[in-house]
C-alpha cells in the first residue's frame, strides 16, 4: 500500500489529497469561482496569488481530515501540465520544497491521466471488488470531458496512451460556458445549464451537427458556440429571450454538445479497425442502425477490442451525458451482444479538478518507481498524453 499526498493547481482550483493506493483518504479543494466569476472565465496571475494564499490551510486540511502525519506519506505528486503555467508552477514549487524537507519520494503527473483515470477512485468506506472494482483488462478508452479538454483516449495498458480525437477547438466546457455566458448564467455555466436544461424542450432550436463529413474521431465545438451566438442576438432583437426560450436553449445546446460527443463515441465503438484509426463511414453506421440483423453483422466486421469505458472531467458530472452515453452503449450491445461498462466517478467532486484524481494516476507511477527529483519538474502549460 502507498500514501500519497497529491497536489493540483493546474487552473483555478487549489487541490491537496491524501490516497492509499486507490482509496481516497481526503480531497480538499479550495476554489476560486468567486475571483474569477466577474471576469467570466479564468484570470492566471489572480489564479497564481489565490494559490499562493490558499496552498497551506489546503494542504493541512487534506492531512487532517486524512488523519495521516508527515511519517505516514511514502510519496508526493504533483500536476505538471497541462494547465496556466503561472498556476502550474505554485504546485509544483510547493511540492518540490515539502518534498526535500521531509525527505519524500516525488512523482510529477500529466493533470489529464488524472482525469482519464478518476474512475478508478474509491471511497474510504468502500471494500474492495465492490460496485466500483474496475477489471484489471485492457485495453479501455477514457473520455475526458472538462473545460479544457475533449478528448478519446485508448489506455492500451497502465500508462500507455493514445489518442484517438480530440477537440480541433474549443472544449465542450468551454461551450457550455460561452453559451451560459451569453445568457448571463455566471461561470462557469455548465452546472446551471444542466438544471436550465430540464426546463426545456430541446426541439425547439436546432443545431447544425459539427464534423461529420471528417473522416476522424476529432471534435469541434466552435461552430456551435457560433450558431448559439447567432440565435440568442436573434431572440434578444425581438424580445423573445424570456426565460422559457432560455431553458429551451439551454436544453437544444447541451443537447447538440452531447451528439456530437455521441456522434463521434460510436464511430470509434463501431470503427471496423481502430488500431488503425478507420472511421466508419456513414453508409456503415447506416446499415449498422437501419437494416436487418444479417446485413447489420456483416457491417461490424471485427469485434471491438475495448474493455470498458472510463469518464472523467468537469462535464463528466451531467447527467444527460451520463444517460446518453448509458444509451449509446445499449445500442452496442444490442447490435453486437458485446457488454462495454462504463465507469464514472464515485462523486461528483472527482469530475471537476481535484487532486484525489492525480493521486489516483500516481499509483502506477508510484508502484513502476518512475520518482524525480526536486529541482527537476518543469512546468508544461501544452502537455500531452501519450
Ligand atoms: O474538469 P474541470 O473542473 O476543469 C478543467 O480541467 O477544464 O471542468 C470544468 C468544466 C466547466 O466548463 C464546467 O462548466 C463544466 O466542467 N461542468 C459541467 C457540469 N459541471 C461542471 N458541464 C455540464 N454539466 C455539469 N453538471
Ligand atoms: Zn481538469
């Protein structure tokens, strides 16, 4: 078993927990949407100085309510990109020092396997095999849906990566919170929109599908934040944005935001080869959906290689995304009797950035030896996984 004490101030959130291998012993998060929410978004150097302040009680909270001492934890992580580097490098100052003064081992972690791998978590009451236990096969695709970030992403083995699509632009977060802003819901509006989108009927405004003539797994969310822009100017030149047309449009925008993260999840479900990243194309998907079973086999020539799914990330929390996905994957079963779970995280919390999630990806790392030394972690604002 390792205690690992780990550490995110990748963006707007100042993040210390303390895990034993897998079981979550506490995840203190202090964060700054109250500094942040008049700008409409996140403000670095104002980010770097509410770390600064926040860094300490945060860390001596996560100790206490751990009930772990300094002699307890066998390693430190810390986030080292991708994120704000004037945020990145608060952490990682503090962990390198915290590291040498109690003579720690030191880990430095790609803040998106922390996402990729948050479902892995367990809550401190949890026994082992329970509901949560993910088996231990490979290869699984992880979905990281946040604010900064959309992307596919093939786990092949512990810390191999590929991916295979990502957002060409903006993140599907990033969206929903341009749209919210727009309709003045605060920031970040991804929360609000969910609860507006209830409200509302989906059908009413419609949005052009993005990307589908590619023949990737890629993702793109400008163009709907455009056409959101482009309906909302409209409603508002005819006093028509009163509060059931802003449900309505919470509904339609959150609804095309998810097809197409859906759109683009089945490609890769039903690519006829995704080592080779072969998309299929829409002739395939059609005989796949619309024929009889005998002609619909033939169109899905190899059985998919994925194990499970995994979710994680700030967008990972919404429940029509959740219910979509849940959807997709009785499509898949259906169409070719093969059951792909899907693992979320145990609490919300562990969507949105938190450190839990960065002591969650350590454990390999940990238990593979791959240590630093202090002095030697840089900052990477553009990491990638690979
Ligand atoms: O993972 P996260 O905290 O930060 C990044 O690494 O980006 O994700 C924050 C994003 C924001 O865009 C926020 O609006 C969105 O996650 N979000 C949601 C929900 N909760 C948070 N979006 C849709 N529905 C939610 N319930
Ligand atoms: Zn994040």
């Amino acid at each position: 078993m390792a205690i690992i004490l780990a550490i995110d101030t990748s963006c707007d959130d100042t993040s210390v927990a303390v895990s034993n291998d897998w079981t979550i012993l506490s995840n203190i998060v202090a964060s700054q949407n109250q500094i942040h929410k008049q700008f409409g978004g996140v403000f670095p150097t104002m980010a770097k100085q509410a770390h600064q302040v926040n860094f300490l009680p945060t860390l001596n909270m996560a100790l206490q309510q751990a009930k772990v001492t300094w002699e307890d934890i066998d390693a430190i992580a810390v986030t080292y990109g991708p994120g704000l580097a004037p945020a990145l490098e608060i952490g990682i100052d503090f962990a390198q020092k915290l590291a040498q003064q109690y003579h720690k081992k030191l880990l430095k972690i790609n803040h998106i396997e922390g996402h990729a791998l948050s479902a892995y978590a367990r809550p401190h009451s949890d026994q082992p095999k329970s509901a949560s236990f993910i088996p231990d096969t490979w290869p699984k695709l992880a979905l990281v849906i946040s604010g900064g970030h959309s992307e596919f992403i093939m786990i092949n083995e512990p810390g191999k990566y590929e991916i295979l699509g990502r957002t060409i632009d903006d993140a599907a977060g990033e969206c929903l919170d341009k749209v919210g802003r727009m309709l003045n819901l605060g920031y970040p509006a991804g929360p609000l929109l969910e609860k507006f989108a209830q409200q509302g009927d989906a059908s009413r405004f419609h949005f052009p599908q993005p990307m589908t003539d590619r023949h990737d797994f890629h993702l793109s969310f400008s163009g709907l934040k455009t056409s959101a822009r482009l309906l909302i100017e409209n409603l508002e030149r005819q006093h028509q944005l009163e509060s059931q047309s802003t449900y309505d449009l919470a509904a339609a925008i959150q609804q095309a935001v998810f097809d197409h993260i859906i759109y683009k999840f089945e490609r890769i479900l039903y690519s006829p080869d995704i080592e080779h990243k072969i998309y299929p194309d829409r002739e395939t998907m059609k005989k796949i959906f619309h024929t009889a079973l005998a002609t619909r086999k033939a169109a899905i020539s190899s059985a998919q290689p994925i194990q499970a799914i995994l979710l994680g990330g700030g967008v990972a929390a919404n429940m029509s995304l959740r219910r979509a996905l849940r959807a997709s994957l009785r499509r898949f079963e259906k169409q070719t009797h093969q059951h792909l779970p899907l693992y979320v995280p145990y609490t919300k919390k562990l969507c949105s950035d938190n450190a839990a999630m960065i002591a969650i990806a350590a454990v390999s790392h940990y238990y593979r030896g791959e240590f630093v030394t202090p002095g030697e972690i840089d900052r990477q604002p553009q990491l990638v996984l690979e």
